[in-house]
C-alpha cells in the first residue's frame, strides 16, 4: 500500500507543478479561462495529494 502512495503522490505532484505552471503562464497571456481552469485542477490535486499522506476518510 505505501508504494501505492509514493506513486501515486508522486503523479499528484506533477500534475500540481504542470497545471500550475501552465495555468500561470495562461493567466499572463489573457487566457482567463483555461488559466483558471488549470489553476482549479491544481488546487483540487493538492487537495488530493494533502488527503492521501494525512490518510483522511474519503471526502463525499
């Protein structure tokens, strides 16, 4: 199961840094839209990633 975990983090993690990084520079180009967008996909994964290491109950 920790296996599991560390990949798992792992791909949350750069799921965070890619969709931060391009959510940012979608911002700077007046692409409000999509910016906004990849900034919500990024906040909801570290929100993930946050549940997955503090083992909380599944949110429903």
């Amino acid at each position: 199961m920790w296996a599991l975990k560390i990949i798992f983090g792992a791909l949350l993690i750069l799921i965070i840094l890619g969709t931060g990084i391009f959510g940012y520079i979608a911002w700077r180009a007046q692409a409000r839209k999509w910016g906004a967008g990849l900034l919500a996909i990024a906040a909801i994964c570290a929100y993930l990633f946050y549940w997955l290491i503090l083992e909380l109950p599944i949110p429903l």
